[in-house]
C-alpha cells in the first residue's frame, strides 16, 4: 500500500510537472482527467504540492473544485477507516 501511494504522488507530481512544461512551450497537454485520476488514486499530495510548485492549474476553478472534492472524499474515507466505532 505504502509503495503504490509513493507511485501516485510521484505521478501526479510529475505530470503536473510535464503539463506545465507543455502548457509554456505551447504543446500537446496532458487531460485533466489524467491529472485528477492520478489525484484520485492516492496522489493527492502530490498533485497538491505540485500545483504550488508549478503555480500550475491554480486559477481553473472546475478543476480545482474536483480535486478539492478529492481530497475531501479521501480524508473522509481515512477517518471513517480509523475512527472506532
């Protein structure tokens, strides 16, 4: 578990990365939909850590609005995990 959570956020960092190249060379981009995926697979730190770095995907309110409501379903889903009932 550990080892995957590492992978998704060295993923969603470093597409974040490779989009923000593109998106200032003015190529191909990588889909949103990638981005939130990797997000949604445990790289939400990443792509959190990402985005400050790069000041990348800061300003798009849709997008930030679903990786907001990542994050949250995730810490939802951690305290619900380990709160005792």
């Amino acid at each position: 578990m550990l080892a995957w959570l590492l992978l998704a956020n060295l993923m969603a960092f470093m597409l974040f990365g490779f989009d923000k190249r593109r998106a200032v060379r003015g190529m191909v981009r990588i889909r949103e939909r990638t981005l939130l995926l990797w997000a949604l697979a445990g790289g939400t730190p990443g792509a959190f850590a990402a985005r400050h770095l790069f000041r990348h995907k800061t300003r798009k309110q849709p997008f930030s609005r679903w990786l907001w409501l990542i994050l949250f379903a995730q810490g939802l889903a951690i305290a619900t995990a380990i709160i005792p009932k």
